[in-house]
C-alpha cells in the first residue's frame, strides 16, 4: 500500500471494535454492527475494503496450540536461493500443519536462513517429521535448515488503535 490509508470515523470504529477478535457468537458481524452503528453488510464491506488496502492483513481464527495439545513448535527455518523464496515460500505455507510461512533477511556470515515456516505437533518428534516433509518439497533447492524449538510462551498481540 503506498502512502497512508485514509480512515473515516466508521472505520476507526470498525478497526477498535474487531481488533481483539470476532464474537464468537452465531453472527458476529451482526453483533459488531451494532456496537457501532451500522449493519452486517456494511461490516463486511468494510473490512474486505480494508484488506484489500492492505490496512488489515487478515480475518482469521488463532488457536491457543497449547489447548489444542500441540505442545511442541517449531520455527522451521531454510536456507534457499533469494529468487526462489518467494515462489518456494508459497508452497510451503500451503502445506496443512504450516501455520505461517515468510521471507525474512539474511543475516550473514551466522544466519544464512530466509524462509520460515512455523509448525506444531504435540510431541518435537512429530514437529521433526513435519519439518522432513518441508525439507523433502524444498528438495535441492534447500541449501540447509534447522528447526527453532519454542521454550516459553510469550504473549502475542497485534497492534492497536
């Protein structure tokens, strides 16, 4: 998105109302109208309108992994040719146990690795077979990778408004 998104006052409301999640009720698009004075139709107008001007990224469910028992994460992190990471990138994060997959830079000569993928499983080996079946599409294209085993949870938030 080039310059700064221009946000009436609907949309700031919009963006506070939703920045801690969805109800989580039968029609919370319904419910979020209300609180701000318009309706559903209007609230899903608005929201696609926003992703698609890349003011938010995504609408989605995040999973407390640990209530789920999947007690064991992994960063995977891989060490691919820069003008393939992208197109690699993307079929990585399409596998169904890739939470989230992304490009990040290099930081030579200690950290060679610029693709990551974050997998769970409810045991390390299980989030290791994962890890082998990214390593097996990367093929030769992968020059190397590791896998970043979380420790502790930290709390995670997106910025708010």
């Amino acid at each position: 998105m080039n310059g700064a998104a221009k946000l009436d006052a609907v949309d700031r409301a919009l963006i506070v109302a939703t920045q801690g999640g969805l109800p989580l009720v039968a029609r919370p698009y319904h419910v979020v109208g209300e609180q701000i004075g318009i309706g559903a139709e209007e609230v899903i107008a608005r929201l696609q309108a926003l992703l698609e001007a890349g003011v938010i990224r995504r609408i989605g469910a995040v999973p407390n992994h640990y209530a789920i028992g999947w007690t064991a994460n992994g960063m995977t992190v891989w060490d691919v040719a820069d003008e393939r990471v992208d197109a690699l990138g993307v079929r990585v994060g399409s596998l169904d146990f890739v939470t989230h997959c992304y490009r990040r830079p290099r930081a030579l000569p200690a950290w060679p690795y610029n693709l990551f993928a974050m997998v769970h499983g409810s045991s390390r080996d299980e989030v290791r077979d994962k890890a082998a079946r990214i390593a097996a599409l990367l093929g030769e294209a992968s020059r190397g990778g590791d896998i970043l085993f979380s420790t502790r949870i930290l709390k995670k938030a997106g910025l708010r408004i």
